[in-house]
C-alpha cells in the first residue's frame, strides 16, 4: 500500500512538471510571435507616378483698394452739413459735407452787383462806339475787347466765377462709388489735416507683393494667384497678376502687383499671404511625410515584393505647402520607377531592410 501511494505521487509532480514545461514553450512562442508582429511596421503607402506639380510661390502683401481718393475742401470753414460717417457707402456725386456757406453767399451777391454794374458800363462803351449790346456778334472783335476792358466787365466776370466756385467749394461730393474712410472731423468742427477724407472704391483689390530675383522666371501677367488673410489662412481667393516692374531692389526682389475681387469683408491696408501658382507636369510627386532626413541626406522608403523597408536617396527639387518633387540620388546610385511603393508614413523609426505590414484602406 505505502509503495501505491509513493507511485502515485511521482506521477502527479511529473504531470505538474510537463504542465509548466508546456506552458512555458507557448508562453515563448507567444512572444516570439509578437516579437515578430511588432516588426512589422504598420505603414501607409503610395503608388509613385509622373504627375502635375502645383509650383506654389510664397510671399507677403498688402491690399489696397484699387481706387482711392483722398478729399479735402478748397475753402475753409466750420462744418455746416455732415452726411457720412467711416464705412458709410457714397455714390458718384453724392455730397458728403458742407461749410458754412454764409460767407460764401456774400461774395457772390457782391460779384453778382459788379457784374450788372459793369453790364451798364458795357453797353455805355459800345454807344459811343456805334453799337448796341444786341449787335454783338457785328461788334469787331478789336472794338468789344477794348469796351470790355474800359467797362470793367471782364474783371467782373472773373470776379463772378470766382465767388461762384468759393461757393461750390464749399460742398464736398464723392468723385467716385465707394466707401468713406479716415474721417477724424466731426460736425460744427473745423476740418483738422490736410485730408478731410477718403473715399475707397473697395470692390476690386490690388495686392503688392516681391518675389526673389531668381523665382522671376516662373511669373507672367494673367498668371493666377491665390490671396489668403493671417485672420482666416484657410480660405483663398483668387486673383492674377496684372504688373511685373521691370527692376531689381537692393534687396534682389522684384515688386509684383495682382488684382482680386473683394468677396465682400476684405479692408484697405490688410496684411495677406500671396500664393502664386504654376503647373509643371511630368514629375514624382510624394507628401512630405514621405521625405526623411538620415545621415544628412534625403531619403524615403519603398517597399519591395517582400514587404521590406528599402531605404532610398533622393534630392528634393521642389515643395509646395503640402509636396515634394523628387528624383533619385545618381550620386548614390539610387532608383525611382513608376510603380514604386512609397512609404508615406510609419517611417520615423524605420532602418533598411525593416519589414512593413501595408495598411489596408
């Protein structure tokens, strides 16, 4: 009996001993196989083909409203009249303040008795010459010139005009559409500065930008742009070139003007970001995620048939907001072909050679 119970014993701790053995080569074999999944780098990944480059140039502008007018009145006086205020629109024509015309009215009564004076005097002159006022187109020309010298009535005349323009000059009307700008007089105040006010015709824009000397050659008039505000850089609007100034400043720029319609909120003297476009076809075009910099060089990875990382040198020829144009590296002995599977991302930590599992969409 003591024998069956030791037998029995032995038993169990060889049962318990092929257990943990067991348990511990899955156990193994589970780590080897996640050992195995992690390096396979999950990636995403293009199919590299010759396309249109979106060329994108950046700089720096300032609007300015195609038309501008600055006002101010030829007389002076106390502001009467005040019809506008900034931001007020006008049409051509309209008035938009007025002096006080009293002193104005005085003169042109003035004016206007001198001028019935020297009428008098006129027709007196041309009586002792013979004539009547109603034979003035038989008067000869030397004959009236010198009855209306004598008469005073060509400097009445000037006199007249005079004090009827003083009066005009007192009203201020809009020379053209558009909107008043940097008014600072208020009403019953007399007008301060040299300007009283502006009025900008703000539904066509003209940007002012400068471009490098060496990007000149990738810029012609009509050539599309778009303009985005530092307020709301996600939107565009488009607008083209309509001067290139022939001359470059000492800083090796080049000032280029565009033209663009105001959708409806852009203001005078607005800070914006000028993109200027240019199509070039027939070129590899990658995200920029996809360009890595390793050992000071650039480079990218493709993946082969065997779902390897191949670590690849490439130069960056050009960039846009969101690409690269790039070819291989010859001085590396590198190669790009149509067809090429291109990491575009998961390749931070990558090295040559890496397996890749390819992201399904």
């Amino acid at each position: 009996m003591k024998h069956l119970r030791t037998l029995a014993y032995l038993l169990l701790a060889a049962s318990l001993t092929a257990c943990g053995s067991k348990e511990q080569k899955e156990e193994e074999n589970g780590v080897g196989r996640k050992k195995y999944e992690i390096e396979k780098n999950p990636v995403d990944t293009i199919v590299l083909r010759k396309q249109d480059f979106n060329s994108q140039l950046l700089s720096n502008g300032k609007l300015r409203a195609l038309n501008k007018s600055s006002l101010k009145f030829a007389n002076t006086g106390i502001v009467t009249q005040l019809y506008v205020k900034n931001g007020t629109p006008v049409a051509q024509g309209e008035v938009i303040a007025v002096l006080d015309t009293r002193d104005a009215m005085l003169k042109l009564e003035q004016a206007r008795h001198q001028m019935e004076k020297a009428r008098i005097e006129l027709e007196d002159k041309l009586l002792g010459y013979g004539y009547k006022m109603e034979d003035s187109l038989q008067i000869p020309a030397g004959t009236m010139r010198i009855a209306r010298i004598h008469s005073g009535y060509n400097d009445a005349e000037a006199s007249l005009k005079s004090a009827e323009m003083g009066l005009d000059n007192c009203t201020l009307k809009a020379p053209v559409d558009g909107r008043i700008a940097n008014l600072a007089t208020k009403l019953y105040e007399y007008p301060s500065g040299e300007e009283f006010c502006q009025v900008i015709n703000d539904k066509i824009f003209e940007v002012e930008f400068a471009v490098l000397e060496t990007e000149l050659s990738s810029l012609k008039n009509g050539q599309r742009v778009l303009v985005s505000t530092f307020t709301e850089p996600e939107k565009n609007y488009a607008g083209q070139v309509t001067e290139i100034n022939p001359t470059v400043n000492d800083k090796g720029q080049v000032i280029v003007r565009a033209q663009l319609p105001n959708p409806g909120h852009l203001i005078d003297g607005m800070n914006v970001k000028v993109h200027i476009e240019n199509i070039i076809p027939g070129k590899f075009v990658v995200p920029k995620s996809a360009v890595l910099i390793r050992d000071n060089q650039e480079v990218l990875f493709r993946v082969d048939k065997e779902n390897k990382a191949m670590w690849t040198y490439v130069h960056v020829l050009m960039a846009n907001s969101n690409s690269y144009v790039v070819v291989p590296n010859a001085d590396k002995s590198a190669e790009l072909n149509e067809g090429d599977v291109v990491i575009i991302s998961g390749n931070l930590n990558l090295a040559h050679g890496s397996g890749v599992m390819v992201k399904q969409e």
